[in-house]
C-alpha cells in the first residue's frame, strides 16, 4: 500500500530521437495535483485505489476505512512506508488491517511503487487541460490495467516466495 501523487506538471520520459535531437513536447507548469492510495495484492494483481485531495493521517485513515469495508472478510496485510500520514496520532485502524513497516528509504521493498511507475509512463509527455481531466485519464488506466499487469508488476520473486512459505499463496 502507498500513495502517489499525480499532477498537471507533466511527466518527461526518455523518447527515441535521432542523434543529438531533443525531444519536443508540451509542458504544463501548473503545480496542481492530487494523490492516488493504493493497494495490491502481488499473487494475483487485485487493486484498490481511492483518489484524495491531501496527503494526511486523515485522508490515509478514510483509506483504511474503505479498504477494509471492501475486504471485510479478509485480513489484510500492509506493507507500508514510514510516511508521517502513516504514523498520524490518533490513527483509528480497522481491527482486519494490520500495517507492516519497511525499512526507511527503501521504496524498492514495496511492491505497488513499480504500478505507479507504470500508470505514470502511460502518462508522460500527455497534456491535460484540468486536473479533473488528468483525474478522469488516471482512473480510466486504473480500471484498465489488467490483474495480470499489475500481479507481473508488483510480484516481486522475493515477496512470492515469502507469501508461499507463509502458506498465504
């Protein structure tokens, strides 16, 4: 589970150009943006995702809430980063959630960070003329991306295998 901001200050990937020709495109320097929580579970690629305003232990806590009540009959383990969101006083969590910390500055350990690479290459060198219209372009990608597209993202060997020793896959 992680946040990730989306925005209107548009994503610059590498494009294939001749030699020594720099790509063109359009840039949008309008910093307005929103975030989009997620979660995925990496054996078999089922998503949850909830789009917020802010970033905060309030937002971060509607998410929880509303994971939980999608998967009430399930026990969901969290891995998570130690964003301040995360760790909020007073954080009220769902008694079928149980949130797991990585070690700090390892973004590489959680697995829905390749799924948002992903979604935000299918964005790049994209124009949008609002932020609702870049929210509507990231939903539509969200609903669209297959469980097989994000199982092959987010299964990580490591975790995999984890998963099975733990008699979880």
């Amino acid at each position: 589970m992680d946040e990730s901001r989306f925005g209107l200050k548009g994503v610059r990937r590498r494009k294939i150009t001749l030699r020594g020709v720099k790509p063109i495109g359009q840039y949008c320097w309008r910093f307005e943006y929103f975030y989009a929580y997620g979660a995925v579970e990496p054996t078999t690629g089922e998503s949850y995702y909830w789009i917020f305003n802010t970033l905060d232990g309030k937002c971060f806590e509607g998410y929880l809430q509303k994971l939980s009540e999608a998967y009430a009959e399930s026990f969901l383990v969290l891995l998570l980063d130690n964003s301040g969101c995360h760790k909020a006083k007073g954080l009220q969590i769902p008694e079928n959630i149980f949130l797991l910390f990585q070690p700090a500055y390892s973004p590489e350990l959680n697995p829905i960070e390749r799924v948002w690479e992903y979604l935000k290459s299918k964005l790049s060198w994209k124009m949008f003329k609002d932020l609702k219209e870049l929210e509507d372009k990231v939903c539509e990608l969200m609903v669209n991306t297959t469980n097989e597209v994000i199982a092959s993202l987010s299964g990580y060997p490591w975790i995999l295998d984890s998963l099975k020793r733990a008699g979880i896959s």
